[in-house]
C-alpha cells in the first residue's frame, strides 16, 4: 500500500520509531510494563501539563478521547452540581449530548462556529447564575481550527470560584500551557493528537484534590476515572481491565520524541510554521481561511472551497495520489476543507503540498 502523509487532527502521522514500538508484547501485569512504562508516562505526563506536580496526578483510560471526556463529566457532576458547557463547535456540543446521556443539570452558552467563546459572556451568565459549580471548554475546537481564549476563561472562572474542565484533546503537547497557573482542575486529551501516537487511549490529568471528591459519583464502571486512578496508584501502573499495552508502549517513546523535539515549545514552534506556510501558499493561490487569523490555532485550517462547483471528493483523491490525506469540512455555516498541521509532518512537507495542489484540477 502506497503511504502518505495524514494531515488530519488524529489519528496523525507518526514517526517510524513510534510504529516500531508497537512491535513487542506485552504483559499487563508485569513490572517492566506497568513501572517503567505506564507509571513513567503518567509522571511525565504531570510534568507536562504544569510546574506543579504536587497538585495533580494522571489517569489513563482505554478508548478515544471521547470517553475521557464522557468518563470525567460522569465522574466530576453530582447531582448536587450544575455544568456550564461553553460550546462553539462539535465538541462543546458532544459535552451536552453526555451531560444528557447521564442526566446532568447543565447549561449550554453556544456562540457561533466561527467565533472564539466570549469572556465577557461568560462572565456575565456566571455573575447571574450562581448555582453554576463547574465549567467546561474546549481549547481547540477542531471543527474549524479556532482556539479559544482559555486564559481569559480561566481567569474568569477562578473568579467566581467555580471548577474548571478543559478538553484538551487538539492542544496539549502542542499548544504550551500550565494547570495550575491557570487553575484548571481537570484537563483531557488523547495518545493521537499533538503527543503524537496512535490512537487506543486517553488520559485525564487532575487535580488531586478535586478527584478525591469523585469517589462513588460515577454511574459507570468502565468510565469511573476515580477507580481507574486508585487502581493504579495502588498498583504502580495497574489497570483495570486489559490495557492496550502495544499503543502505551509507543506512546511512551512519542513522549521521548517529544523531549528530544525540545518540549512543548519548539513542537508548537513547528506547528506553526506549518500552519504558515500552509496558508501564506494557500492564500496564493486563490483559497481563503474561513477564520480570522486571530482566532485561528495552529492545530487544523479550515478553507472555503475556491469556487462554486468545487468537487471535494475529487480534490481529497488527487491529492491522496499523491500522498496527502486531507479532512472534509464539519460546519453546517460554509462548505469547507480543513488540513491539519500536527504529527510528524514538517515545512518541507507543506511546501511539498503546495506543489501538488497546484497540479491538480479543481
């Protein structure tokens, strides 16, 4: 099978030694495998999200980032609580659709697809809604590429003295942020985004303090994320039920990758010259961005198609041909494309697209 480049926001491309990783079996209940590599991860991961490790421990949870979110909605919401879900996308939406899978008290502040969520908004619905205990974002909405001001949010949110849950999933380990300088409580991502493994798994990164209040409150066995983090903390890495052990594995030689990238910082630094040169070429040749470049991440770009007519299934095959796996568009507002900047894809990559682009036909 010919390979090609997935510029897409996960799964994404992976280096070579990433895949390689994956080559040896594993036992879920041997030292080797839950010491030195799920109890490595976790720790690394804590480090990665603040200078504060004290404050915070990690959970990994088997399945997509949509469980993660799902298990800490149903493991963090009492019906003692009420959820603000601030939603500007398909994945604000998807948090509703879970608080009403389990009968959570919530509220919904919807903006607009193409609109970054309003602090001042928030400020003002929390100003007059004072039986709100917690609020939930997410900082990167794939659905269009745009980043959400989550440290306005979360200087908003602190203020009112409320929890704070982020969805992650598109940002962290790509993006650089601090948990505890923002005082988010709980944060979510997954082992395919910008860490840059391969999809199976996804981790919750809490405040200590704040899981120790989830005990008991989760309706479901698989998602309760206070047991998974007892287990493992009293297991040195032990989890539940059957870990994917091939996947942890390679992501803990993405997490190494990422190091010897030098951290946090230089991934985003590549990211966004990805991004750059994507749009500075793009833009060249007649497509525009459906977003202002203030409020666009680096993560994914979402593109107008060019003209009327524009066949995107014909467009995404040529360039598959070629060796590009692109996304199709997921707003209902525009018809759009999106092209992600994040794996183990580089500029010369992107120049390389451009190229292409300009041989096909559309």
């Amino acid at each position: 099978m010919k390979p090609y480049l997935l510029l897409t926001p996960g799964p994404l491309t992976t280096s070579e030694t990433v895949k390689e990783a994956m080559m040896t079996d594993w036992c879920t209940w041997d030292a080797d495998y839950n010491v030195h590599i799920v109890e490595e991860i976790r720790k690394s991961l804590v480090a990665l999200a603040t200078t504060a490790t004290d404050e915070y421990t990690s959970v990994l949870l088997q399945g997509s980032g949509t469980y993660c979110v799902e298990a800490v909605i149903g493991s963090v919401i009492t019906p003692k609580h009420k959820l603000l879900i601030l939603s500007n996308g398909a994945y604000g939406d998807r948090m509703g659709h879970i608080a009403e899978y389990h009968g959570i008290n919530y509220d919904m502040l919807a903006f607009e697809e193409t609109e970054q969520v309003s602090v001042d908004y928030v400020d003002d619905y929390l100003s007059n809604n004072s039986d709100i205990t917690h609020v939930a974002v997410v900082h990167c909405e794939t659905t269009t590429g745009i980043l959400n001001p989550l440290k306005e949010i979360a200087h908003i949110v602190k203020l009112h003295n409320k929890k704070l849950i982020v969805d992650a999933m598109s940002s962290f380990g790509g993006v650089p942020l601090d948990m505890y300088e923002l005082g988010i409580d709980f944060m979510i991502s997954s082992a395919n985004k910008c860490i840059q493994g391969v999809p199976g798994f996804g981790f919750i990164i809490a405040r200590k303090s704040e899981l120790l209040h989830c005990k008991g409150v989760s309706r479901s066995l698989s998602l309760d994320i206070y047991d998974q983090w007892e287990t493992m903390e009293k297991g040195h890495g032990k989890w539940r039920f059957t870990s994917p052990t091939h996947v942890v594995r390679a992501f803990k030689q993405a997490l190494a990758e990422l190091e010897e990238e030098g951290g946090v910082a230089a991934r985003h630094k590549r990211y966004c010259e990805n991004h750059r040169i994507l749009v500075e070429e793009m833009r060249a040749l007649g497509f525009k961005t459906l977003l202002p470049d203030e409020f666009q991440s680096p993560i994914i770009t979402s593109f107008l198609y060019p003209k009327a007519g524009f066949d995107f299934n014909s467009f995404y095959t040529q360039l598959k041909e070629k060796g590009f796996v692109i996304y199709p568009g997921k707003i209902s507002q525009a018809d759009t494309f999106r092209i992600g900047n994040i794996g183990d894809v580089h500029p010369e990559d992107f120049a390389r697209l451009i190229e292409v682009v300009q041989q096909t036909s559309y």
